[in-house]
C-alpha cells in the first residue's frame, strides 16, 4: 500500500508555519503604506512560532519538514525586516549595521544546520554535539531562547515603529533598557554558534576522514 506523505503537509504546526509566512509576507508587501497592520501581522507570525512548537508536542505531529518550515520561516522574516530597516534608516552607518546582522544570522544558522546534518542528529537545536556551555544552555532551556528570540525580535520591531509613531522619551528610554540586553545577547549567541558549529564540522572531518589523520 501507497503511503501519502502528503498529509504531513496538513500536520497542524505545519499549518501554522504556512499561516506565519503568508502574515509575514503581506506585511511586506504592506510596509511603508500601513505600518499599523504591518506590525500586526509581523508580531503575529512571530508570536505563531511558540504555537506551533506547541501544537507538534500536543499532537505528536513533530516533523522534519516542520522543523525546516520553521527555520526557513524566522530566518527570512527576520532578514526581510532588517532589510526594510535599512531602507528607512538609510544612511551607511546603518546600512552596514544591518548588512552585518543580516550576514550573521544567515550564516550561524546555516553552518548550524549542516552541522547537525553531518553529525546525524535530527535537529539544530540538539545539544548533543555542542561543546559551548552557553550555546548549550540557550538550546537547552526554553526560557531563555524565548526571551533572548523575543528580545531580538521586539528589537527589531521597535526600530521599525519608532521610524513611524512617535514615543515619549520616557518609553523610548526603556525600550533601549529592556531590548539591547537581549538583542546583543542574540548577536552573541550566532557568534558563538558559528564558532562551535564550524569546529563540530572540523572535529567531524578529522575524525571521519583518514586523509585528514595521515597528515
């Protein structure tokens, strides 16, 4: 008998993943004439990604093409809104900034990505092959993933609304406490994410491939 993988397709966090992409992408396509229901709608793919964790426990519904949906669903998001930020913020300094940020995210999560891959584990977040205490601890605890992850989003959105809406300097004031703490602590972590990934695909060629040990 046939079996139809296509119903994995309809997993319910699956279907949330569909739902935060198509939220995302119509706030892009909406960004400088409604800022209102672009934060809307980008706050609400963003807030989906707990649900739909969530669900894939409840419903034991967990799949890799959930996990990739997932992945490939933040990693553009967040990069599409740096690089909205920096249209509205368009002078080099900036632009450079942004670029930077754009250019780390990518590249620690995709090293990341592989790294699990050659060492044959079925997730990124799998702490298994990670030799860094703090990355271990950031994958290792849900707590502070989502607050170093909603700092850096909130981050980003904050930059987003201040270009449009006016704020007292009060709430200006501690907006910047609040989120660069956990904006820069996100920043440290793909840093530290890159490194220790990069040194488990090292570490893995060396040990697996014996023209590496002959030399």
């Amino acid at each position: 008998m046939a079996i139809n993988h296509t119903k994995i397709y309809t997993y319910v966090p699956n279907l949330i993943g569909f739902g935060r992409v198509l939220c995302s992408l119509i706030a892009f396509f909406i960004y400088d004439t409604n800022p209102g229901i672009f934060l809307v709608l980008y706050t609400t793919s963003f807030l989906l990604d707990a649900l739909d964790g969530e669900a894939a426990r409840r419903f034991n519904q967990t799949s890799r093409f959930g996990a990739v949906l997932d992945m490939v669903t933040d990693r553009f998001s967040t990069a599409a809104l740096v690089t909205l930020l920096s249209h509205l913020y368009p002078n080099k300094p900036c632009i450079m900034g942004f670029i930077m940020l754009n250019i780390l995210d990518f590249v620690s999560h995709w090293v990341r990505m592989y790294s699990s891959m050659v060492n044959n584990v079925t997730s990124h977040k799998n702490t298994s092959v990670m030799t860094n205490p703090l990355l271990r601890v950031y994958y290792g605890n849900r707590t502070v993933m989502g607050v170093l992850c909603l700092g850096n989003e909130l981050f980003y959105i904050w930059l987003y609304a201040l270009y449009f809406y006016h704020f007292s300097t009060l709430i200006q004031t501690l907006a910047w406490i609040l989120l660069i703490p956990t904006w820069g602590a996100k920043q440290l972590m793909n840093v530290i994410q890159l490194y220790d990934s990069a040194e488990s695909i090292v570490k893995w060629e060396y040990e697996n491939d014996p023209h590496h040990k002959s030399k």
